[in-house]
C-alpha cells in the first residue's frame, strides 16, 4: 500500500524542531482558551459570600496597607501625588503581572492529572491565565479610574495626558513579560521543584526592586541605571505618568523593556515547547 | 480500506528513578564531578552509573512497528507493563516518543480516563462545553451534540447542578457521553468499561460497535477477554514493549493466555489457605491432555487433569475430588473418585492422581478448580481455587460448530431424532 506523506494529518514525531511552537494549532483551540478562562472566572468565587466584590476588596486592602505603612509610616516621598492614589496605581498595576507570572509559572505542576491525559497545545493554559488576569486587571483599573475621578473632583493635582493612548501597549508588555517568565519557570520547575519557592520569594524582592511603593526619582541619579534595568520599571513609571502626570517616562526605556519581553517571550517559548513534549515522563 | 494509522520503528525510553536528582545543587554536584572525571558522588558504592540519572533505562516500547487499516477496530492486549499504555499515551500525544515516527489520519480521540478536566463546581451543562473544548470540539459542535450527550449520560434531570453533587456512576457517565460523542476519526479506549454498572457498560460496548460500523476506527486496550473478543476485529500482542503477535482476536487471545499462564501458576504447594489435618497434600494441577497450556481447556476436548499429591505413608482408602465453579463461585461440575468409582486402597505417598473427561463440558469462560481430599474418612487437604482455568471455543458436538455461553453453561452429548405417530 502505497500513501503519500501528504494525506497525513499528523505525525508524532521524537522532537520538534526548536522553533516549531505550533502557533497556528494555539488558535485553533481559542474556544478552550475561552471556556478556560470563563472556568476560571465563574468558579473562583463560587461558594464564597461576598462573590466578585474580592475583586475590589484585595486591592483596596493592599492600597490602605501601603499608604498606612509606607506613606503615612515610612513616610515615603510619593512625586507630591496622593499617597492613595500612588500606591493604588501601582497595586493594580503589579498585581497584573505577578498574577499572571505566579499562576504561568505553575502551568505543569498543576495541570499534570490534565496533560496526563489529553493532548492540546500547552500553551493553551497560561494564555487563558493571561486573559482570565486580564478581567481581573480590567476590573481593578475601572475601580482605579473610579478613585481617579474622586480625586480629580476633590481638586488633587493630577494631570491625566496624552499618553493614556500606550495603555493597550503597556498592558501587552505587562502581560508578556508575564507570560515569558512564567513559562520559562514553569518549563523549570518539571525538573527543579525549587524554583516554586524562588518564585513566591523572588516576586517579593522585584516589587522592591521596581518603583512600586516609590518613585523612580526617589532614587538617587547614582544608582537609576539599576532601577531601570528592570523592564518593569519603565512600565510602571509611564502608567503613572500618563494617568497621574508625575513619572519618568523615556521611550528608549521602553523600547529596551519591548526588548527585554520579547527575548523573555521567545526564550520561554522554546524551552515550554521542549518541555511539553516529555515532561510527564519527569514529573 | 485505507490506512490510518501508520507506527514506524516506533521506540520509549523510561528512566527508572528520578531523572537528574531533584534539586540544582544535587546536579552541579554531579555534573562537576563529571566533569573532573570523579564518578557520580551521590551514588551509593557500587551503584551503576548511569551518567547523571540515577536510575536504569526500560524500554517501554521497542522498534514497534505496525499499521491500522481504517475501520478496523483494534484490540490491544498484553501484561501489565507491557508497554499497552506507552503506546496509548505516545499515539493520544501525552509524551512524545524517544525514536520513531507515528503517521496518523483524522482526529484521534482518547478515552485513557474519562472525566479529565470536569470541574467540580462547574454544573452538567458547563462541563460538556469545557470537556468538550478540551477533547478539541468547538463550540458549536458541542452545542450540537448537547441533547444527544445528555441523553446517552441519562443526567437530563440533573444538568444544571455541579457535577460533585452527581453520583459517580452519573458523572462516570456523563464523561464517557461527551468523549464518545466527539465523532472522532480515530478512537483511542484504555479500560474505561471497568466503571459504571454493567447496563452501562454495555451501552459503551455498543457505542464502541456503532463508531467501528460507521467506518471508524478503533483502538481497544483490555484486560477483558470477553469485550475484546466481542468487538475486536484484530488484535495485538504486546509484551516486554515488543508486538508480539498482530492477527485474527481468536488467535492472539489465545496466544496472551497460554504465554500468561507461565506467570499465574502460584505454587499450589505453598498455598496456606487450606484445610484438612495435611496427611496429604496437593502440590500441583495442570491440564495435561487437550488443551494448549496446563491451565486451559477446549471445549469437547478429550481432557485429562492432572492432581500432584505428596502424604505420609500409608494412603489408605483416599477419596479425591474435584469441583469446577464459574467465577462467581457457582459449582458446575463436581467429580469425585468414589462417586464415579471406587475409594483408591492404597496409594503411593506421592505421585500423580489423573481425572478423565471425554468431552470437557463447559462453555468457553474463565473458571476456578477446587480440590478435596480425604484419607480414611478424614479430610486431608481442601483448596478453593486451586487453579484456574480458561476454556475455550471447541467443537463439542464434532459438526463444526463451537458452543457459545447462551447455550447454558454445561453441555451433553446428545442425538435427536424423530418418528410417526400412529
């Protein structure tokens, strides 16, 4: 019997090619990644007495415990905006991302019984994290908005500007600097249990380390290159800028954290696609 | 016909233990050592080393090579560890494989454990969609589908309350609706009738018969010989990773059972649940005349069994029997010595006691053999399930034809004929 290699559907084959990550069978799934992200929005709060309102309770908690403790105790300069504000914007902001890195980066641990079983693109699970974070992000930033207007109306000197318009572009880079990350540990972690711990720990130490619970001019012109270096921090600081008007905004910061999140991106998407193929044989 | 599956040379490599050593300092310390030349430090003295793994290679599956015509429905059959499962897994694309290559046309769909991804807080309904979308159906599909999956799952009632408030068997049920509703090209079945009661089980044999008659193809792992020989048009035998046999399902079933029988023959000797004071004791049973293997039997077969004993001397007026009982543990058949003969005067203290069958009488199955004995009016040695044998199909009548179960499960030799009545 004679069949050409053109009639196959498929072919499973021992390792893919390093770049072969399969993109196109990612979109054909996006009714998973829908309905993953819709499993994951409708049965957080199920059972639970205030439902959606934790959406709005956990960062308002964390934004009192900051202006308490960092503002009103530490008595951290805030670029003269309300501390309220200041810490508020950074929450959601941070929340986004160290979400969408801590629940990616648990991708195979925690779907192991799942992957064990069927076959679909991997990938499909962190994206609908990414997504499912997204409605969370959304939620949290109309609230953020809501404060915002307050704010404005009780006469606090805040300057929304033109550079609201990058909002759809830091949000991408939030979200792939996530996603990178994420994957790259989660790929990790099929054969370095440890890393689960580092990642709890490490997304403490970044906060720290990006101008979250401080202003980037806080820090002294010395040692700025460092903070900078962070790919977060430009993120950050041009979210403030162009919705609270004080911020070091540089587009070639920018641009370098555009870099930064596609070599994360890539790198993570090539390690997970290696990893996928065989880690249920290490886990 | 066409085929659709094509396996070629197709090869898994395991690592016994843990592959590399769980932790990153473990494994700097292994691979500097390596590279210095110094051996493995973590290894025990005198432990293989096996580079930076710590366990041994198994080779799951081995230069496996074989293809599936379409519509053909496949049984899969083979010991526990024979690499069924490896297979499984590589051709659902749950790992991928260490060598080969697989060739596949259409859907594949795999049913290596039904239920995965339900969420336990999500209602019936919901978790249709998201099973569905994870077994690659899009939405519309499963909307489609939805009536006719409510119904095969029997839950209608229960369709909008979580699933973890379902029974098991409905959720069992519900499960195996939305994965056997998902029209696949290819269907991929590892022992999932083990669940739910036996009317469901059939349901799923049947639904099994449904997707091979539309012209699809099945893949059937099996530890139960009755449903593989119920829906298998072929089948393969699988053992220590290697296809053993690829042929008719009479053929290779028989083959599996008279190669396991080497592994399940426990010493009859050293069995401890017995009774009886132990003046003599059996040792050993086997089918020695008529069938293929020491623990089967055919159908009509001229049969002789085979009773090792061993006692303490003098065996005096010895009465041996010896019972036959479906697994269910009801007795068809019961033979004894003195029954059909005469109490044995005086034996030798060890030695073997041969039952005579003209033609076995049973109907192809799976039974258990138990064993009696009793010296001088004393029972000596009692077994149950001493051995157990399979039988299979044979030609009881000597017309060709081989007795099924629906006939009852005993059989006599009969003649039938007619005259007029004046």
């Amino acid at each position: 019997m004679t069949v050409n290699d053109q009639q196959w559907d498929l072919i499973i084959l021992p390792k893919r090619r390093l770049l072969d990550l399969h993109l196109k069978e990612l979109w054909s799934y996006r009714d998973l990644i829908l309905l993953f992200v819709w499993r994951d929005f409708v049965s957080v709060y199920k059972q639970t007495i205030l439902g959606p309102l934790w959406y709005l309770i956990q960062p308002l908690l964390t934004t009192i415990t900051f202006t308490v403790i960092f503002g009103n105790i530490a008595r951290l300069p805030t670029d003269g905006l309300p501390q309220f504000l200041f810490y508020m914007s950074g929450t959601v902001i941070w929340t986004y991302f160290a979400d969408s890195l801590t629940k990616t980066s648990n991708t195979f641990i925690q779907n192991i019984g799942l992957f064990g079983k069927v076959y679909f693109p991997r990938l499909v699970v962190p994206v609908s994290i990414l997504f499912s974070n997204l409605i969370t992000f959304v939620i949290q930033f109309i609230f953020f908005l809501g404060f915002m207007g307050f704010f404005v109306l009780r006469g606090s000197n805040i300057s929304p500007n033109i550079w609201i318009a990058l909002t759809p572009i830091l949000i991408l880079m939030l979200a792939g600097l996530g996603l990178g990350f994420g994957i790259l540990i989660s790929s990790l972690t099929t054969k370095y249990r440890d890393l689960r711990f580092l990642v709890q720990f490490g997304i403490q130490l970044l906060m720290y380390a990006t101008p979250i619970i401080y202003p980037a001019s806080s820090v002294s012109e010395r040692y700025r290159f460092l903070i900078f270096a962070n790919p977060l921090t430009s993120l950050v600081e041009t979210f403030r800028f162009a919705y609270l008007g004080t911020g070091d905004v540089n587009p070639l910061h920018l641009v370098y954290s555009f870099g930064f999140m596609l070599v994360v991106l890539f790198l993570g998407a090539v390690i997970f696609n290696r990893v996928e193929q065989t880690f249920m044989d290490t886990v | 016909m066409s085929t659709v599956i094509s396996v070629e040379n197709l090869s898994k490599v395991y690592h016994l233990g843990q592959i590399g050593t769980g932790t990153f300092a473990n494994d700097l310390k292994v691979w500097w050592a390596r590279k210095q030349g110094k051996p493995n430090p973590l290894l025990r003295v005198g432990q293989p080393d096996y580079g930076n793994r710590m366990g041994e290679e198994i080779w799951a599956l081995r230069d496996v090579t074989f293809t599936v015509e379409q519509g053909a429905v496949l049984g899969i059959i083979g010991r526990n560890g024979a690499g069924k499962s490896t297979l499984l897994k590589i051709l659902s694309r749950v790992t991928a494989p260490t060598g080969g290559m697989v060739k596949v046309k259409g859907r594949i769909a795999s049913l290596l454990e039904v239920g995965t991804g339900f969420h336990p807080d999500l209602t019936g309904r919901e978790n249709v969609y998201l099973n569905g979308a994870i077994l690659g159906m899009d939405r519309a599909e499963v909307r489609s589908k939805l009536d006719e999956i409510v119904d095969f799952a029997d839950v209608a009632q229960f369709l909008d309350t979580p699933v973890k408030r379902y029974s098991s068997g409905m959720y069992v049920r519900l499960a195996f609706a939305v994965a056997a509703h998902l029209d696949p090209e290819i269907l991929v079945v590892d022992e999932v009738l083990a669940v739910g009661d036996a009317e469901f089980q059939n349901k799923c044999l049947g639904k099994m018969g449904d997707v091979a008659r539309e012209g699809r193809t099945v893949l059937f792992v099996s530890h139960n010989m009755a449903s593989i020989r119920k829906l298998c048009t072929n089948c393969m035998l699988v053992d220590k990773g290697i296809v053993k046999v690829l042929g008719g399902t009479d053929e290779v079933i028989y083959q599996y059972l008279s190669t396991l029988q080497r592994f399940s023959l426990s010493s009859l000797e050293a069995r401890p649940d017995r009774e009886g004071d132990g003046r003599m004791r059996f040792t050993h049973f086997e089918v020695a005349e008529g069938s293929p293997s020491p623990d089967s039997a055919i159908v009509g077969a001229a049969t002789r069994f085979d009773l090792y004993y061993h006692g303490a001397p003098p065996l005096r007026n010895v009465q041996v029997s010896l019972g036959i009982y479906n697994p269910s543990g009801e007795r068809l058949l019961w033979m004894g010595n003195d029954t059909s003969g005469s109490l044995f005067k005086e034996i030798p203290s060890s030695g073997i006691i041969s039952v005579f069958l003209d033609h076995f009488p049973l109907v192809p199955g799976q039974y258990l053999v138990n064993l009696y004995c009793e010296v001088e009016k004393r029972k000596a040695d009692w077994v149950h399930s001493a051995a157990q044998i399979t039988v299979h199909p044979g030609d009881f009548y000597g017309n060709g034809k081989s007795p099924t179960v629906s006939t009852g499960p005993v059989l006599v030799l009969n003649s039938w004929s007619f005259r007029e009545r004046k």
